[in-house]
C-alpha cells in the first residue's frame, strides 16, 4: 500500500522500515502511520527549490500562474524516474531478437483484433492523411502494445524531477515547459497527465514536443486527448505526425530482397539512393519475384551479407522521426506488412552472432583509425563514416565489404590481421 504525505507531497511506502542507526541519512523518520527517509526529505526539498527556480522562466515562457499552481499541487520527487535515467540498460539486442519479440505471433494477432475493432476510425484517418492503417496500428503495437502499457508516472513530476536532477536538465527542462503548455492548453487535467518516467505519453508515446507539434483533435470535442481509452486522437496524431514527417501515400517503407551472387557490398547503405530500376539491373529481386515497387531506395544490410537485405524508400526516413533506430523502423514496418497478411522474412540471420557493446564499438572505431580508416571519430556509434571505414578495411583484405561489425571483425582488427 502507498499513501500521500501531505505537505511534502511525497508517495512513499507505509509498512515498516528496519534501519541500522549509524545509516546517517538513510535514518527512517516516522510520522503516524508513513515512513520517510531523510534523503527522501532532502530530494523532495530539492525538487521544491528548483521549482521555486524554475517558475519564472516557465512564466516568461507564457505559462499561465495558475497552471502552474495546479501542476505543481502535490508534485512529488520521482525517484524511479532518476533511477531509470540514471542506469538504462544499453541496447544490445541484435536485430533479429529484437524482432522475434516485437513482432511476435501474439502481436500480429492483437494487431489484426485492433484493425477490426477500430476499422471504422482507422479508415477515416488513413483517408484524411495518407498513412496505411496498418502502419498507424503497427505504431501502437510497438509502443504500448495497443494501449496497454501506456505508463502511470505523473508527467510533470517526472520531468520536473528529471529537469533537476540535471543529468539531461536542458532536455527535460524542454519537455516541462511544453507539458505545462498543453495543461495550459485545457487538453488535459494535470491529475490525468500520466506516462512513461521518461515523459512519453499516451497510447503512441508522444514526448510534450512532438505533442505540440503534431496532435491533432480527430474526435472534434475540443481537446486533443492522447491519454483516453479512446485512442481515437492518439491515433489520428500518430498519422498526422508520420504526414508530417514525408510519408509518402502509396509507397512501402522498404521491401526485402535477394542479391544475385557476386553482388558488389559497396553500393549498400543508404547514402546511395538510386531508381528502382537500376536495382534491378544489378540483378535484385523480390523473394516471392513480385515486382519491386517503384520510387528511388537505397539498399541496407543490418546483418551484412549473413542477413536479409532491404532496399527502403522514403517512408523509411518518414518513421525514423518517431524513433531514429533502424531496428525500430523495420519493426514498424515488418509489424505494418504482417498485419496486412504479408509472410516473414525469408532471408536468415546470422542468429550465432551477439551485439557489441558500446565499448567494443568504440574500440573498433579507434582500430579501424589506427590502421588507417578513418572513422571520423569513436563515439560508439556505427554511423555512415564507421560504415565507409569498415568496408575499406575489409575490401583491403579481400574480406566480404559488407561493413557489417561483429565480434570475428573486432578481433581481426585487435590482431592486426
């Protein structure tokens, strides 16, 4: 059980609280029926302070005094969003495990109920944007399996804890001021204004920002609510936000193909964007050998020659704005064309492989630089440079140049091989 200590605002837990008395600050302070802990008492403190602080600037922003009054009622330090931020997991997951969860039988499944319980609406907003249905759903699925892991974090506490915890206070402190302009907008009530501990809201995890810039109010009552159990505006603002972002009507995101042998590794990545037909000049196909789609796409490898191949359009560029990471993006879009009946990939992964961690991706950088490749830097991120370094290094060694990094590839570079 949780109860409110009123006064401090502070949620805390109310069964006992065993201490060792040399503990300093973590010495229990009773007060009836609620336990508190002096650094608890210090946090929440802290958070106050930096809202006295932080009130005029949300003021010369244009926020309203009452608005703020009311948002900041009973704000409480979030501990657990301080936690999270401070220790998230690095991603490491390969791209196909990555995918056996995200688009898993039981998400296609819940995908296709969803298309049918809400086939009117999803109708009308593909009408009116331009965006598949399929793909507005597949958003959804993704981020909060349909609605039903939207997150319960108060949002302004969140960010407002966040914003002063100062690790990404600029960014957090962005956030605040836009949440505290959709309260101000009458959207939404502030006890209603709930999420992930990150700030992401509502039944497609809008940051406050890109809610600012893309909701829209489909139901026409006045508010633009992404937080209902009707994810009518949700859905209609995830359409709205892809519209915005260069969707295409009537393009693919990206198709898989298979590359005829011999293939030159070099002419992937999506730096180079050509005209489908001169893809298929070089010999690419579709699986099944339908026609591909026409448009100009470039060709990307995710696992390199071990793994399937994809040429991407536009509309690949168009949901990387709602998540940059290329797994995401081929998530949506494989969840998008399951659901409307599409089969799984055909091409294998190289399943034997792990991801790299952050620092072996950052070793690699420097090896590829030492033996002369440069990568532009070694930040851990495997960018187009790191790509164009990879594959020089490979080609110089009569490797396979698909720029594909994995740990065989950094332990020929430790070697000096």
């Amino acid at each position: 059980m949780r109860k409110l200590l009123l006064g401090l605002g502070l949620v805390v837990a109310a069964s006992p609280v065993v201490a060792d008395p040399a503990a300093g600050s973590q010495r229990p302070v009773a007060r009836g029926e609620v336990t508190v802990t002096e650094a608890e008492r210090e946090a929440q403190a802290g958070l106050e302070g930096w809202i006295v602080e932080f009130r005029p600037r949300a003021l010369a922003a244009g926020i309203r005094p009452e608005t703020l009054a009311a948002a900041f009622r009973g704000v409480r330090y979030d501990a657990e969003a301080v936690a999270r931020d401070r220790n998230q997991a690095e991603f490491n997951r390969t791209l196909w495990d990555y995918l056996d969860s995200a688009v898993s039988e039981v998400r296609i499944a819940n995908g296709r109920a969803a298309l049918v319980r809400h086939g009117a609406l999803l109708e009308r907003i593909e009408a009116r944007y331009g965006v598949p249905k399929e793909i507005v759903v597949a958003v959804w699925g993704m981020e909060t399996s349909y609605g039903t892991r939207r997150g319960d974090h108060p949002l302004v506490g969140a960010l407002a804890t966040l914003a002063h915890d100062g690790r990404r206070a600029a960014f957090f402190e962005e956030q605040l001021i836009a949440a505290l302009k959709i309260l101000d907008s009458g959207d939404v009530r502030p006890e209603a204004m709930t999420g992930s501990w990150a700030g992401a809201m509502g039944h497609t995890q809008f940051m406050p920002t890109s809610y600012l810039a893309h909701a829209v109010d489909f139901t026409g009552d006045g508010r633009r609510n992404i937080w209902s159990e009707d994810p009518s505006d949700a859905l209609a603002s995830t359409a709205a936000y892809l519209a915005g972002s260069g969707w295409r009507t009537g393009e693919p995101w990206g198709v898989e193909v298979r590359l005829p042998p011999g293939f030159d590794f070099a002419r992937s990545g999506k730096a180079l964007r050509q005209p489908v037909g001169q893809w298929q000049a070089l010999g690419l196909r579709r699986p099944d050998g339908a026609p591909l789609p026409a448009g100009e796409a470039a060709l990307l490898l995710p696992a390199g020659a071990q793994g399937a191949a994809f040429l991407i359009y536009p509309n690949f560029r168009a949901i990387s704005r709602y998540n940059p990471a290329d797994a995401y993006v081929i998530g949506v879009g494989h969840l998008a064309d399951r659901l409307k009946g599409g089969p799984a990939f055909t091409g294998g992964w190289p399943r034997g492989d792990r991801a790299l961690a952050a620092a072996e991706r950052t070793e690699l950088q420097r090896l590829l630089t030492a033996a002369g490749f440069d990568t532009g830097g070694a930040d851990g991120m495997i960018g187009p440079n790191t790509l164009a370094a990879l594959r020089a290094w490979q080609a110089a060694r009569g490797l396979v140049a698909d720029g594909y990094a994995n740990e065989a590839i950094l332990n020929r570079l430790r070697e000096g091989a």
